[in-house]
C-alpha cells in the first residue's frame, strides 16, 4: 500500500500530455499502437495516468538522444519487471554508453566534412580570386544570405 501512495492520482488528456510535451496526438496514438503507452479509456477518449505521463517524458527523452523505439521499449519493459529500477538503470546505462560512442562518431565526421568543405571553399575562393574576382562578391553575398536563413531570420 506506501507504493500507491507515492504516486498521484492524477489523470491527463491526450491535449493536455500533447500541451506539456510539445508533440501531437498522432504521436500519442502511435506510441500506443507500439506498445509504449496503454493510456485507460472513457468511452472513446484516452485517460491518462500518472505513469503514461512519466513513460511519454521518458519516450521523448530516449527519442532526444536518439535510441529507438524498439531499444526505448526495452528500456521501459524493465521497469514494469522490477520496480525497483535497478535493471532498468542497467540497461539504460549500456544504451546510453552506446549512444554516447556512436554520437562522439558523429560529431567528428561532422567536424571531418566542414574541414573538407572549408578546404573547398578556400581553394574555390583562389581559383576565382585568380581567374574571376568579378565572381567573389556575389559568392560571398550568397554566403551571407545562407547564413542568415541558417539563423532562423528567413521562414
């Protein structure tokens, strides 16, 4: 019974999990049709509890830090296994290791292609400096016009 009373009897709608979190109700649904969340039913509309809302935070974070749903699903299978959350850290600690590796890949193939696409740039910018320095504004306005679309000034 001191399990139950740690938890709130609080329900939620599908507006109100959506408002909170940022996603849609078609992601809701389908987060449902895989498995991860079982929200109750009143009538047509979804209630859902306390739990549903922790496993949806859960569902984003996991998402946020790119796991799959299926390696998410895992994740939270555990818990409803042993509630005390030790497997669940377990695990959650060996994808989230795996994550971090392939992330820190990533990120230096990225670093990789904008030192490749630098060293372009700047052997363009000499083959037109040289060439066709008549060209070298307008590259450079393009430049400044894709920068600013990058900044979010441009829709």
């Amino acid at each position: 019974m001191p399990h139950d009373l740690r938890r709130p009897v609080r329900t939620y709608t599908i507006r109100q999990l959506c408002l909170e979190f940022k996603c849609t109700p078609r992601a809701l649904r389908f987060y449902e049709d895989k498995g991860l969340l079982n929200p109750a039913r009143d009538g047509m509309n979804r209630v859902y509890s306390y739990r549903d809302r922790g496993r949806l935070q859960l569902i984003l974070r996991g998402k946020r830090v790119g796991l799959s749903l299926s390696e998410i699903g895992e994740i939270l299978d555990l818990y409803e296994a042993d509630e005390s959350g030790a497997a669940q850290a377990a695990k959650s600690l060996k994808k989230f290791r795996e994550r971090i590796v392939a992330l820190e890949q990533q990120k230096k193939d990225i670093d990789d292609a904008i030192a490749q696409l630098e060293a372009g740039v700047a052997a363009m910018e000499k083959r037109l400096t040289e060439t066709r320095p008549d060209l070298l504004p307008r590259a450079d306005a393009y430049d400044q016009v894709l920068r600013h679309r990058l900044d979010g000034a441009e829709a």
